[in-house]
C-alpha cells in the first residue's frame, strides 16, 4: 500500500514538474522559431529535438494512469530480471525528467551564447561567401586517387559576365561602346570626305567574307564527315561483342577499327584544308572554315576517346549506354570539345533577347575591328609592293599602331570566347558557361595560355574608389594594360625621333613648351599663398576688437570688415591673373598658376565662412576656439576645400615609397599625354595659319582623334583626382580620400557631375547649392541648382581664357545652358 501510494505521489510530483517544464519550453519557443534559419544550425535541430521529446513525453504521461506502467520503450535499457525491471520502472520516471531538465539549461545557455556572438558568426560567413565568391572563377575538378585531374562541368557563369553585374566593371563596357560610336562618326566622316560614298568599313568586311558560300560547304561537308564516327563505333563495339574475348579476330578488329579511325581524322583535315586552297575565299572566311575543322576533328577524338575505352573496360554495360543520335548532335553545336553523356542544362527559358544581343555586339566588334584595321594598318601598307618601304618603316608602322594591336586582342578574345560561345550557350541551355577564366590578370607567360536642412559633410577614414578597385586583381590588369600602352607609345616615339628628326625627344618639347617660365609660376604661387595668410590674423584682430564695442560700433565695425574681406578674396584673384598676363608662360604652367590661385581663394573664403559664423553665434567660445596657425598651414595644403577644426589623421607612418609611386605615376603621364598630343593632333594643325583648313577638316581631325580625348579625359582625372591628391594626402596623413566617386558609372548627367570631383563639389554644394536653398531662396532647389551651374561654368572659362590668352565661353554654354537643362 506504501508503495502504491508513494508510486502515485511520484507520479503527481512528476506531472507538476512537465507542467512547469512546459512552461519553461513556452517561454524557449520563441528562440527556435527565430533561429531556425539562422548560422548556428546545431543548436536548433537540438532544440527541436528537445520539444519533439517533450511532446512524446506529455503524450506518455496523459497513458500513465490508465496503463499504471511507462509505455516508453525509448527511455527503458533492457533488462533481465523482474527485480531489475522494477528498478528500471523506477528509474523510466525519473531519468527522462533530468534530461529534459538538462536539455533546457543547455538550450538556454546555448541561445544566450548564441544571441551573443550571432553578429560575429554572421561575419565569418560574410568572410566565408566573400572568400567563395572570389573562389567561383576556379574551375574545379574531380580527382580520382592515382590519376591527374578530370574536368567537371557544372552551372556558372562567364567571368565577365559576373564582372559585367558589377557597375564599376560594366562602365569599362560603355566606354568601349562609345569608342565604337566614335569609329563610326570619325569613319562617316572620313568616307563622305575622301570617297563620296560611306562604308563603315564595310569593304574590308566583304573582302574578308569573300565567296562566304564556300566556306558553308566546306563546313557542311566536314559535318556529315564528323557523323560517320558516331556509326562507326557502333557498329564496331556490336561487332566486337560477338567475337571471342581476346581472340585473334577480335584483336585485328580492333587495329583495324582503330587504323579506319585514325585515317577518318585526318581525312577531315585534309578534306577542309584541300578545299580551302583549291577555292579562292577572303581571308576571314577562309580562316572561318579551317577552324570549324578543326574544332569538329577534336569533337570527334574526344568522342571516340571517351566511348572506345567504355567498350574496352565495360563492353556488356555499353551496349545499353550508347549516346543517342541527338545528344551526339547536341554535343556537336555545344560550346565544348569535351564529350559527356550528360551536361549541366539550365532550367530557364531561352532568353532569346541575350541571343539577339550577343549576336548584334558580335557584329558591331567585327565592324569596329574593320574601321580601326582599315584606317590605321591597311592605310599604312596600302602601297606595298608599288613602291619600297623599308624595314624601319614597317618597324615605326607597328610601333605607331601597337595600342590598336592590344586592342584587336581584347576584341578577338571577347567575340569568339564570349559573345559566340555565350550565344550557343544559351541557344542550348548549355548552363557551364566558364569558357575562359580571368587571363587578363596572369602574372607570369604560362598562367596567361592559361528634411528639413541639408546634410554636411562628414569627413572620415576611407580610401579612393581606384585604390579599392586596384585591390581587386580585375580591375587592377586595366592599369596593366595602361602601363602596356604607356610603354608601346614610348617606344613607338624613340622609333619615329630617331628615324624622322634624328633626335630622341620622348615628347620633351611639348612639355618643355607648356612649363616654359615655370620660376615665375612659383613666384606667383608663392605670392598668393603669403596673401592668404591674411584673413588668419584678420579674422582674429576682428574677433578681438569685436568683444569690446557697443552694438552701434559693432554694426559698423562688422561692415567694414565684411567689406575688406571681399575685397581681399577678389584682390587675390586679380594679383594671381594679372601676373599672369604680364609675364609670358606656357599654357600648363599659366593654367597651373591661376588654378591655383582659386583654390587659395576657395580655402579662404571657407575658413572665413567657418570662423565668421562662429564668432557671430558663439562670441565668446570663440576666443578659446582660435585654430593655431599650423593648423591653417595645414589646411592650406591638405586635399580639400572645405575647412574644419579637425580632420580624420591616418595613425600608420608616411608611406614615402608610396609617395615616389604616385609622383612617378603622374611624371609617366605627363609624358604620355605629351607624345600621343604631340603625334595625333599638333601634327594636323602644324600647318594652321600657313595654310587653309577647312572646317570639314577640322571635323575630321577631331573625329579621328576622339578616341584619343577619351583617353585624355581618363588620363587627368587619373593624374589630378587621383595622383596628385593622393600623394598630398599620404604625405601630410590625411585619411579621407574619397577625392572622386565612381564617376564612369553615373547614367545621368547631374551624377556625373556630383561625381567626378568631389572635392569641389564639396565646397559648391557647402557654398553655394546649400546657401541658396537654406538661405538666399529656401526650399528652390532649382533656383540653387542654377546657382551652383552658374558659378562653376564661370570660374571654368575664366581659368581657361586666362591660361590660353583669349575669351570663349565654351563652359558658359556647356556647363550652364545646355548642363542645366540636362541636369533639370
């Protein structure tokens, strides 16, 4: 009877110990249905363990009474005795309960910890899918122990397909479109001058595609050549079953089997090469064809290599595996030479938008090629065989064009491997698209065959967009490839100095012309520097005089003081211009002196804005508040026009290496604007003056050089934005270098212009845009914007005219007629 009642009174205790269990597992619910899908997998499939348990364990205990024993067979260990089946019974209550216990401590702390460090798991997996990413370029390959690896296809997709998806990378693709429209306008032009007739290059294109009929038959005949093997190995691996294994006829079967197939290759190649020689065809066609036979001779090895050994090591499995006459065709149009019973299809519909859009970039870049080859190559050679050209003129002729030979490799590369196979690829669903890998990044020969207010800025620890972008092996080949044009166009110099003026100039006259008098451009920056320094010590004295007047005084005293600041911002300008025009000086070195000039104009009238304001607002804060003098010498020369107590101070030490770089970096350009000025558009206009040139001529020189100007463009963002702020900014420590953004992915024109040099645009938006709009005309964002196109397009032409010595207001028109309409 004891027993009975102290069974029961267990049995009570235990039903109140689930209750509070489910209690406890109510107020734990919530944590597995927030972290069901989160990083720390583990600890939720233990949790829902944990309630599936409980569950079972409710369900056990509702039986209990009726049943008077556990019926769990989970729980219970197998025993023997009745006296040990007892002590189980006794303990099949008890253990249960504990590991429940157990299990929601652990599940506890386990989520404590887990909330705890979701933000550092979140991270190594930010790491992990970064590292991946980075990772999915790398073909991967199935090893097998003992034998080299083995190609495995699987879904992915071209490399510059992914680097298309990123903005930076797809602006590289707008610009080579715009050099294309540029090929096309300068080839109009130059036709309707010279031949009456346009032809966009068309000519070479015909002759390249000559008697294109031809080559379909070739190709036609090597296809029906290329089935004859599918046949072939049947009907020899049936033949071959019904022969004795290792027999005497089974073993010439096979040599001879193997003799008709080798013959068939080769056969194939002689068939197309035979025919291409017996019928005249352009050169493009003709290359067309020899190359289609030989991609469908290696299609067919690959075949027959793949199904020959599955008869030979499997030859009862093979008759059942024999491919199907339609994968065999399917493997003939896929964009492979690997032959697989099977390859990755993608589950989407053909995008036959893509297929139109490979194809009509693929005919543009055969059309660019023709215009370029035409105008730069076959213009050269056009006399060849009529009269001598000697070897230095054949040297001087390549060296002139190697920038376009780079550029007809990249072409090529992209038309056949991406657009083309790109093309097939999605025609058949063929879902490995990973026809090339990232070769424009090889280090070494062999791995390339393989409300209310506006906001301010904010200053902070960050680097140039170039310098991020360079850190990605990418976008860092393009200034590879720069430093391949730089050298090629030097080269290209010394040829033609040597042979033409029988000095070597390396472009050193055009720079020696544009720095002429450059002492009295350091005079004259050193005299508007020294003027600067004028409104620290005004502004103090002002502040200082200020505190001790009657408000009457102070209203006079305030305007008088307004006044002379003024006059001083305008006194600089006109001591920087007029020097300027006193003295003779090369158009950079006058450019230089008078930029210059305004940007000291600029940095006062911040420091004035900044101070000003303060001493107005908080007089007396502002006595203790005073910047010293070395932070405004500081700011004079530190890479922003916007003045502030403090800026963002890198804590590493002068990189002096990384100084020399850039200073090396901007000396290189210097020089390679020099030569490619100096041959492309001072040599047209030699004669200008001597001689009339028309205005049809001076088009022509224009359009001819306009992929030049693109290239000029690049190249002083490059040299000003970037260099030349960059190496100040390593020097003196300052760690906000976000001197431009990414410009070259801007689809309007008023990003553009927020973009391209932030720098300025800091100081228009501080100055002017957000005045106005706070302001002098509050909430007109029009009326600001207008301001902001106005002052800038006037401060352009007047830097220019001053440094080319006569007025035209090109940036008067651009920037704010045509600019603000744009932007509006």
């Amino acid at each position: 009877m004891r027993d009975s009642n102290s069974k029961k009174k267990e049995i009570l205790n235990d039903k109140e110990l689930l209750d509070e269990l489910d209690a406890m597992s109510e107020d734990l619910e919530p944590f597995v249905a927030t972290s069901s899908d989160s990083d720390d997998a583990p600890i939720c499939k233990q949790r829902k363990k944990y309630f599936d348990v409980r569950a079972m364990s409710k369900s056990q205990n509702v039986e209990k009474p009726n049943s008077g024993k556990s019926t769990s067979s989970e729980f219970e260990m197998p025993t023997s005795t009745k006296c040990n089946q007892k002590q189980q019974e006794h303990q099949s209550t008890s253990t249960p309960l504990i590991s429940k216990l157990s299990d929601i401590l652990n599940i506890a702390v386990r989520s404590i910890t887990m909330d705890s460090n979701s933000k550092s798991v979140r991270k190594r997996k930010d790491e992990t899918d970064v590292k991946k990413q980075k990772d999915e370029i790398t073909d991967r390959v199935s090893v097998r122990p003992g034998e080299l690896p083995v190609k495995l296809f699987e879904d992915r997709k071209s490399v510059l397909t992914d680097l298309l998806e990123n903005t930076q990378f797809a602006s590289v693709h707008h610009i080579c479109i715009a050099l294309f429209v540029g090929a096309c306008i300068s080839s109009i032009v130059h036709d309707y001058l010279y031949n009456g007739k346009v032809r966009m290059g068309l000519n070479l294109v015909l002759k390249g595609f000559r008697n294109m009929h031809l080559m379909i038959m070739i190709w036609l005949l090597v296809f029906l050549l290329s089935c004859v093997p599918y046949f072939g190995v049947k009907y020899w691996a049936q033949v071959r079953s019904s022969l004795k294994r290792k027999s005497l006829q089974m073993y010439f079967w096979d040599r001879i089997s193997l003799f008709l197939y080798i013959a068939h290759l080769f056969g194939m190649l002689y068939c197309g090469s035979s025919l291409l020689l017996k019928n005249e065809m352009g050169f493009t066609a003709g290359l067309s064809s020899i190359v289609e036979t030989v991609r469908l001779m290696m299609k067919v090895y690959s075949f027959g290599r793949v199904c020959i050994s599955r008869v030979l090591n499997e030859p009862e499995k093979y008759s059942k595996q024999h491919p199907t006459f339609s994968h065999y065709i399917y493997f003939f149009f896929a964009p492979t030479l690997l032959y697989k019973d099977s390859y990755p299809r993608s589950c989407e519909k053909i995008r036959w938008g893509k297929v139109a859009l490979y194809f009509s970039e693929l005919i543009g870049v055969i059309f660019f090629c023709s215009i370029t080859f035409d105008r730069a190559f076959i213009a050269e050679f056009k006399d060849y065989g009529i009269k001598h050209i000697s070897v230095i003129d054949i040297i001087l002729t390549i060296t002139n064009n190697a920038p376009y030979g780079m550029l007809f490799m990249f072409s090529l590369n992209y038309l056949l491997l991406h657009l083309w196979l790109n093309a097939f690829a999605e025609m058949l669903s063929f879902s490995d698209r990973l026809f090339y890998k990232d070769w424009w990044t090889s280090a070494t020969y062999e791995r390339s065959v393989r409300p209310g207010e506006l906001p301010e800025k904010l200053f902070e620890d960050r680097k140039s967009v170039l310098t991020e972008l360079f850190e990605n092996r990418h976008i860092a080949s393009f200034h590879h490839v720069f430093i391949a044009l730089f050298v090629c166009v030097c080269i290209s110099s010394l040829v033609h100095d040597h042979v033409y003026n029988r000095k070597v100039r390396m472009g050193l006259n055009l720079v020696m012309n544009s720095f002429r008098n450059m002492h009295l451009m350091i005079m004259i920056w050193l005299t508007v520097f020294f003027l600067s320094f004028v409104p620290y010590f005004g502004v103090k004295y002002w502040a200082q005089v200020r505190s001790t007047l009657k408000p009457l005084q102070m209203y006079f005293w305030d305007r008088l003081s307004l006044f002379l600041y003024i006059v001083h911002l305008f006194g600089m300008l006109y001591c920087g211009s007029s020097l300027l025009l006193k003295y003779e000086m090369g158009f950079t070195a006058g450019l230089s002196s008078i930029v210059e000039t305004v940007r000291l104009m600029m940095k006062v009238y911040s420091f004035g804005r900044v101070c000003i304001s303060r001493v107005l607002n908080e007089p007396e804060k502002y006595s203790k508040q005073h910047p010293t003098f070395s932070h405004y010498i500081y700011f004079s020369f530190a890479p922003t026009l916007l003045y502030r107590d403090s800026y963002p101070r890198s804590s590493e030490k002068i990189r002096w290496g990384k100084v020399v770089l850039y200073f090396s970096e901007f000396i290189g350009i210097i020089f390679f604007c020099s030569i490619t000025f100096d041959r492309a558009f001072i040599a047209e206009f030699k004669d200008y003056g001597l001689k009339h040139i028309s205005v049809i001529e001076i088009v022509l020189v224009v359009t001819n050089n306009a992929h030049l100007r693109i290239l000029f463009m690049f190249s002083q963002n490059y040299l000003l934005l970037h260099l030349w702020l960059n190496a100040f900014a390593e020097m003196l420590g300052f760690s906000d270098r976000l001197f431009y953004k990414d410009w070259w992915t801007s689809s309007t024109y008023d990003r553009y212009h927020r973009t391209w040099n932030t720098v300025v645009h800091d100081w228009l938006y501080t100055y002017i845009y957000k005045e106005f709009f706070e302001i002098l005309a509050p909430k007109r964002k029009f009326i600001a914007k207008a301001a902001v196109f106005f002052v800038s397009s006037v401060f352009h032409d007047f830097v220019v005219s001053l440094a080319i010595g006569f007025y035209l207001p090109v940036f008067l028109i651009n920037l704010f007629v045509f600019g603000e309409m744009i932007a509006y």
